[in-house]
C-alpha cells in the first residue's frame, strides 16, 4: 500500500473522528481497513471482511495465492468490488462502505456492507384506507423498493438509478414498466436528473420542482403518494414513478385533475360505495373553494337572490357585527387555517384536538361576542370539512389557497368576479399540461372510453383497457372482456 494513497484518504477524512483505520498485517504486507462503524454492519464487517484477513495474516505465508484469490473473488464470502480513485473510496466510506487498501497493489477495495438506522414498516398515516393494503413507504429506498417489486413481481419493472446533490449522494430511482410508459417522459425526467446542480435534495419535493413544467401553476403536475399500491397501479396504467433516499414518498407522473381527486379505496370497496364517495368527493372539492365566495358575493351585492326567510335570518345575525360580511369571512377563514396548522404541529394526542374543538370554541365564543355571524361560522365549518374530503394534500393546498382570490373578488366585485375567476382557473387547467398529458382529460379533451374510471367507478371487469390518458402503448389492454 503506497503511503500517498493512505496519507490521500485521510487527508480528505481529516475532521471525521469517527472513521476507523484497522491495520492488519497480512504476511508482511501492511493492509489498511477504513469504515465508519455508525453506519456499516459492524457484525458483517467483522466476520466476512476482518475476520478471513486475520485469519490469512496467521495461516501459512502465501502472498501471490492471497492476491490470486483476491483476484478470481474468492477470499472473501461476500462481493467486492475494485476501485481506482482516492475521491471514489472516500465517497464510499462516507456513504457506508468499508474499504480495504493493501500494499503494492495501484487500487483499492470496497465492501457494500451499509446499515443506516430505519423505522419499521408502519401503516400509512395520510392515505388512511378502511378496505385494503395498510403498508406504507419508509426513509430506506432499499425497503420502498422491495415493498414495490412485492406488488409487481415481474422483470419488465425497471429502475434507473440517479446520485443527487454535491454533499448528500441522495439515491433516487425512477421505476417504470417496460412497454407500457411514454419513453418521452422518462426521456424528459432522465435528462433533468442527469443535469440537476445542486448541493443536497434532503426531500422529493425539491427533486419535483426542477422537474415540474408550468414551476408557476399552483397546481400540482405531480401525485405524492406514500402508499405501494398506490404506486404498483400507477405503474401498471404507463404512469412512472420516482423513489428518493430518505423520503417516505414518491411521485407519480402524469397527473390529471380528476386523478387527484381518487382515493386508493374507491377501487377496494364496491362500485356502488366507491362511485358515491368519489361523487360526494367531487361536490365537496368545488365547495371548499367556491362556499364562501358564493355566499360573501350573495349577501353583500345579491341579497335579492336569497329567499326572504333566509335573508331576514341572515340580516338579525348580522344585526349588531361590525365587519363587512368580507371581513367576517376573512377573519373565520385565517382563524380556521391558523387552528389547522397548530393541530399538525403540535404533538398528534392533542393535535385534533385544538383542531376540532378549538374551532368550535372560537366560533362559538366570537358569535357571542358579536365579531362574527353565526351563518358565517357554519360557511366557514361547512368549507373546512369539504377541504378535508380532498385526497391528495398538494391539491386541498392549491383549492385553500385560491379560496382566499376568490374570497376577495366575491367580496369586491360581486358573482361577477367569482364567475370571471372561476372561468380564468378553469383555462389555466385547460392549457396545464403534466409531462404533455392534458390536465382535465378525459373531460377536455373529450375522451368518452375513458369515463369509466371518473366522476363514477364502472365495475371492475368492465374495466378492460388501460386510461389512453397515461399510457402510448398498444399494450393498452389490462384483462380480457367478460
């Protein structure tokens, strides 16, 4: 082992007091293993890698065998693999290999023997399903992988692998299944990752936001998803998915509106439940984003439209609030949102609780102190709830945030500005393409065939053709017809 290549590795190791040089005389050649023992498999190491060297250094003198055996990849019962560059071995050591310089010999070995610290497998905790699997992803691409190939056992699912980040060698994979993909969409991602500069990408969301088309569009062009299953189906339909180190999510690509709008479970329960759900899920979404414009629009410019009843209710709670019916909402529906992060922040035993019962308090508490109108407390719960019916978080994000535009122009400028806005959204989504898919297909454009599986859930066997949607492939058939 020239001494260069040793002084070269611990002079760039220089400051990592937890790296270990073990030295080991093997017949009077010096041989050097380095490894940092926090996160290699301290058990395999020694008794696949330290233990035979040791054993060789006391057995008889063979030094031209030793090497032979090196050579052919049998002195040791686990693989090794040859590497020339000091930079390559010190990236290993960091990442979690051990490495093994020896005397004489112009390269180096290295032994893929890492073990970081991982949580078990647990039940998915933002996908909940009543009906189906309950697994989830984990930090460790290695087991989301494994939990992946355990839905699809089938060698047209590929994975390409990517390192990201100049400090964090973040492992990300793009996983696909042969014949059924666009390849201009791999084409496209494979290209952003292989040119993405950049110092660390510590979750998938900074991988999604080089790679996503519109970066302006609040709305997302990608699905995260935590759920196997979720991620198996995707696949099987010619969507592709992207895995990342250290991240229990993945990513889906292309997305459409109406995917976003699907829960795992409406295809585990009966058409029957799973159609209505999604109806009532569909209907839900437009009132989370329209409900308080609509009625902030009604009572301040249109009290001629709501039915004398009605208004004459309305008007005796309003009676003695002094905000505008603009303000009143403006005030419950930054409270709501206030109430709805500090119940994800806190710990989860209380989190619903201030969440849910904080509201309650707070709106009964300002209707009594006549800050509020008590109709304006049921808008604003009736908003709240529906926006919790919404599966997917990025796209519940993107319908509370335009909430608030509509909200504005309801309250200044009538139905008439909801009507403009709502009309202005609805041609950003027919222009938003997600990696070339339109974004309200199969609505716009109209593709009849592939109505199957929107607004409502068709039985199962009749479902025998893939979503044209997603996949280019003549594969387009996923079961025979009954």
């Amino acid at each position: 082992m020239a001494e260069s290549v040793l002084d070269a590795i611990q002079e760039q190791l220089q400051g990592c007091s937890d790296a270990v040089y073990q030295s080991i005389n093997i017949h009077g050649h010096p041989c050097m293993l380095i490894y940092i023992p926090s996160i290699v498999d301290t058990l395999s190491l020694q008794e696949f890698v330290a233990s035979p060297l040791k054993s060789e250094a006391n057995g008889e003198p063979d030094w031209s065998g030793f090497l032979k055996r090196l050579d052919h990849g049998s002195a040791f019962a686990i693989p090794y693999i040859k590497v020339y560059e000091i930079d390559r071995a010190v990236e290993l050591v960091v990442s979690g290999n051990a490495v093994l310089c020896i005397e004489g010999l112009p390269f180096l070995y290295y032994f893929e023997i890492t073990h970081y610290q991982k949580r078990a497998v647990s039940e998915s905790q933002n996908e909940l399903v009543v009906i189906g699997p309950q697994e989830a992803f984990i930090e460790d691409v290695a087991t989301n992988l494994s939990l992946l190939r355990h839905k699809i056992k089938h060698a047209d699912l590929k994975t390409k692998h990517f390192s990201i980040g100049k400090y964090t060698k973040t492992d990300v994979y793009v996983v696909y299944i042969e014949g059924l993909y666009k390849p201009e969409i791999l084409a496209e991602i494979e290209e952003v990752l292989v040119n993405l500069n950049m110092d660390g990408a510590l979750g998938i969301s900074y991988i999604a936001e080089h790679v996503k088309q519109g970066k302006f569009s609040p709305f997302p062009v990608f699905q995260y998803t935590e759920r196997p299953d979720s991620v198996a189906a995707s696949l099987m339909e010619g969507r592709v998915g992207i895995l990342q180190d250290g991240t229990p999510s993945a990513l889906l690509t292309p997305v459409t509106l109406l995917t976003l709008l699907q829960s795992s479970e409406d295809y585990y329960q009966s058409f029957y439940a799973g159609s209505w759900i999604r109806l009532v899920r569909f209907i839900f979404s437009l009132i989370s984003m329209v409900l308080p414009a609509f009625y902030v629009a009604v009572t301040t410019f249109h009290s001629q439209i709501i039915p004398s009843d009605l208004l004459l209710t309305i008007a005796a709670a309003r009676e003695n609030i002094p905000f505008s019916a603009l303000t009143e909402a403006l005030i419950m529906e930054l409270t709501f949102e206030a109430l709805r992060e500090a119940g994800t922040r806190i710990p989860k035993p209380v989190g619903q609780t201030v969440s849910i019962i904080g509201g309650i308090v707070i709106g009964q508490a300002a209707v009594q102190a006549g800050i509020v109108s008590a109709p304006m407390v049921i808008v604003v719960s009736i908003t709240g709830i529906a926006s919790y019916i919404i599966p997917h978080m990025e796209l519940g994000l993107t319908f509370r945030l335009l909430r608030f535009v509509l909200l504005v122009l309801g309250g200044t400028m009538g139905l008439l500005g909801v009507i403009v806005a709502v009309f202005i959204i609805y041609g950003h989504l027919a222009h938003l393409k997600s990696f070339g898919t339109p974004y309200l297909q199969p609505l716009a454009p109209l593709i009849l065939e592939d109505w199957k599986d929107t607004l409502l859930r068709v039985p199962n066997p009749f479902m025998t053709k893939r979503s044209t949607s997603f996949t280019a492939s003549k594969n387009d058939r996923r079961q025979r017809p009954k």
